[in-house]
C-alpha cells in the first residue's frame, strides 16, 4: 500500500519520479507494475496536475475522476509507490544507477492520523486565496486542496501556522492529527533512475496587453474557463459574465492568445484550440441558444481529434472565424467585449461584440522555472531535449505540449528507460 508514515531520514527506490501529474503518475505506476520501488515526489499537497483542475477532457468529455480516479487506485493498492507531497529536489549527485536525491519536505502541519472529517475547517477564522481555483474564490487556513485530493487529507497554509487562531482548530481534531510545530525536513533519497514530469503552467496572459485579460473582466483564460464549468469551481459550476452574473448570449473564443507570437510564446501548444471547443459544448450545455464565436489562425486537431472537431461544428451557433484577434476593447456602458481581428486570407478587419471573452493561452514548461538537474539540456522554449544526452528521462508535458493521452504514452515510455537504467547499473 502506498501509505503515508512519517517519512524517514534516508529512504531507497530504483526511480524517482518528480511531479504528480497525470505523465508522473503514469511513469511511477508502469514502473512499480513490473516489481520496480518508485518514489513519486510533488511539490503541491496533492497530486494530479493539472488535469485534476480541469471540468472535463477531450475527446471523450469525461470528468477527470475518470482517469484520475483509477491511476489513485492502482497508486493506493501498489506496494512499491512511495508518495511524497509538498516535496522538492534540493540536489543531486552521482551518475546514472546510483544516484543521491537530497529532498526538501515542507511541513503539512497534519500528520497521518487525519481522517479529512472536516471539523478544523468549520472552526477555522481564517481564509486564504484558493490557488486551485486560480485565486478567484477563498478556502480557510486549512483546507482539502479539492475533493478528489490524493492525499486525502487536509492541509494548513504555512502563512497561517503560526497564527494563534490556528490552536482553535487543532483542539478540534479529535484525533491528534494537527501539529502546528512541524519543521521543515531534508530527507537522502537513493535511487537508479530520475524522471522528470513537472508539467506547464499556464502562458501569464497579462503580459498580451492588446488582449485585455486584467484590464476587463470580462476577458478571462481557458484555464479559469475549466474552473468556472467545474461543479467545485469557484460559481459552482455556473458560466456566467464575471463583472455582473449575466447570462450568456455571445461568447468568444480567442486562439492562440500569445502562441506561435514571436513576442509571447513561440510554439503552438497543441491542445488549445481542442480545448476552446470543448469549452464551447461547456456553454452549448448551460445555453443551448448561446452564440459561440472562435477566432483562430488555422484550427489545429491532430489525428482522430479531426473527428471531435467535425463534430463541434454542426452546431449552428458555433461560428468559426479565420482572423487573429490583434484589439480587444470593452464597452464601458454594457460591459461588452469587442473582438477586433484580421481575417488571414483577405486582409478584411471583423468586429465582434460578445459578452464575455475566453483567451487560449498556451503551455509553458515549468522547468524554466525549476531547471532539471544534471546539467539536463533543455530545448529554446524550456523543454526537456528529446535528444539530450545528459541529465533525467522526460515525462509528458516537461517534454512538448502534449494532450493527455499522449501525456500517458510519453510517461510509459519514460518509466520502460528508467527501468532500463536500473537494469543497466
Ligand atoms: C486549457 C487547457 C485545457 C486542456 N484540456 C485538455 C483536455 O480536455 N484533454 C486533454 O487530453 N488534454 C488537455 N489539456 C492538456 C493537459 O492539461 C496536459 O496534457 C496534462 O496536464 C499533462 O500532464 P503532465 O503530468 O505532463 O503535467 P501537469 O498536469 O502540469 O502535472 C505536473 C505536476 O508536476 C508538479 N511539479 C511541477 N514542478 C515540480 C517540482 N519542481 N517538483 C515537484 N513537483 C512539481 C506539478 O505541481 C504538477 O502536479 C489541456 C490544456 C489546457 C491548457
């Protein structure tokens, strides 16, 4: 069982798998199905990525427990994954086979005996902004990150531990789980392998000035759009008009919202423009006579998704726009949003005026942030080189943009090197 004890000092695997996206947790459950011990590090409290965060996912439209949900299982019942949350790599030396991980924990402030009861949430005074939701609604102090949370157990804001009022909710733990002196801990990791699966983050889409997104309200991202549709999302599942509430009768969607742009992100992100249009039957579902308007450069649905975009446009209110949206204005009497873009071919100008506004932003790897190890090499956007001859094994979107399914076929290849490493020493 991949339990939770309290972790010790120096612990031993054959891979260690950084990040517990949907690619990380792939990596760790191949390698552990073949008797292999796996370590599989994440440094938020929870694992799942960003899929967690998303409402539903092409092409099929299901929830994200759906995936999610039987990879936590196969997690939960296997004897060979170890699981460590709120967890990073400080370094790491050594050559491949036999390598020494130095790990940062930084403390839940809950240990092992909570039971995700509840009772220190309803007593807590204090709030704090709920990144999973982007920020745009509140949890308290100590919180679930979200309820398919892996683990399942709740987590106290460090800002807030040292907070007097934080006492209040350990006396309502009846069962001791709340220790609001826990310390920072380094732990020795010794494995054969190192994978790398630290995913994206969104594009920042206030650095796109002529787009809007921060000036109007009504101008938000796809990844706020996944978390409006979401039944645990901040309007508990209502897309409506952010400024005022209003209903929905003309949406836009904006492709390439920085993407192939010299000035923003270079590359395209392969997954946005399926995205939008799956978003868009999240609106088609709440109003069926809704106006939906995409404004794109070239529509971009690889393989088999040729068939979920067929699909999408015979809605008769879905209206595809070739033109890149170079102005965004709002009405200030209405609140609207005015999409001005270049239709590619003909050089016409097209003004649209819809309630509210969706900006595809793209993927940007989070290891430009936190660079790999080793000396790993990295490709001009950020990406892990699929060639490099140095450094950790890449897995899913540290590696290219890349859809979910082709997250979970890149994440297996990447768990068959990393045996193969361990085989090697
Ligand atoms: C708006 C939008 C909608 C999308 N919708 C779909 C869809 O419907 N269908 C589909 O197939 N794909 C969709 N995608 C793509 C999908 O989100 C990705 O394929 C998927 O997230 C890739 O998983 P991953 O594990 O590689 O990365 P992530 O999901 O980003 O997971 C990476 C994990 O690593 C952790 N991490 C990061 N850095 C560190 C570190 N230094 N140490 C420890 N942990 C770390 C992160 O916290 C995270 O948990 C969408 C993308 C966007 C932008």
């Amino acid at each position: 069982m991949a339990e939770f004890k309290p972790v010790e000092s120096q612990i031993t695997a054959d891979t260690l798998v950084v990040g517990g996206g949907i690619a990380g947790m792939t990596t760790a459950i191949e390698t552990a199905e073949v008797g292999k011990k796996v370590i599989l590090l994440e440094k938020n409290p929870s694992i799942g990525g960003r899929v967690a965060t998303s409402f539903q996912y092409f092409p099929k439209l299901c929830p994200p427990t759906c995936g999610i949900e039987i990879n936590l299982k196969r997690i939960r019942v296997s004897p060979h994954i170890r699981v460590l949350t709120l967890a990073e790599v400080e370094s790491v030396s050594g050559t491949a086979g036999d390598y020494e991980v130095k790990i940062k924990l930084t403390p839940r402030y809950v240990n092992e005996k909570c039971t995700a009861c509840g009772e220190c949430e309803k007593v807590c005074e204090i709030e704090r902004d709920n990144e999973f939701n982007y920020g745009l609604d509140k949890t308290k102090a100590i919180y679930l990150p979200h309820l398919m949370a892996y683990p399942p157990r709740y987590v106290v804001d460090p800002k807030s531990a040292g907070d007097e009022r934080m006492k209040k909710c350990a006396e309502a733990c009846e069962y001791g789980a709340i220790d609001l002196d826990m310390q920072p801990q380094t732990i020795t990791a010794k494995v054969k392998a190192l994978v790398w699966a630290t995913g994206w983050k969104p594009y920042d889409a206030t650095k796109i000035d002529n787009l809007g997104f921060g000036q109007y309200k009504n101008v938000i991202t796809n990844v706020i759009m996944e978390r409006y549709a979401s039944k645990n999302g901040p309007t508990d599942g209502k897309i409506a008009r952010p400024s005022d509430g209003k209903e929905i009768t003309r949406i836009g969607f904006v492709q390439c919202a920085g993407s192939r742009d010299e000035n923003h992100l270079p590359y395209c992100s392969a997954v946005c423009c399926l995205a939008s249009m799956k978003q868009a039957t999240y609106v088609r579902e709440q109003y069926p006579e809704a106006e939906i308007h995409l404004f794109y450069i070239d529509v971009r649905s690889p393989g088999r998704m040729e068939d979920f975009y067929t699909k999408v446009q015979q809605d008769e209110k879905f209206f595809f726009h070739r033109g890149k949206v170079g102005k965004v204005t709002e009405k200030t009497d209405s609140g609207n949003i005015v999409l001005f873009a270049e239709n590619t071919l003909t050089g016409e100008v097209v003004e649209t005026e819809v309630d509210m506004a969706v900006l595809a932003t793209g993927m940007v790897p989070n290891t430009v942030d936190a660079a790999p190890p080793l000396e790993t090499e990295l490709d001009e956007f950020g990406f892990i080189a699929p060639d490099g001859d140095k450094g950790v094994i890449s897995a899913g979107v540290a590696s290219r943009p890349l859809d979910v399914a082709a997250s979970i076929q890149d994440a297996t290849g990447a768990a068959l090197k990393a045996i193969n490493v361990g085989r090697r020493s």
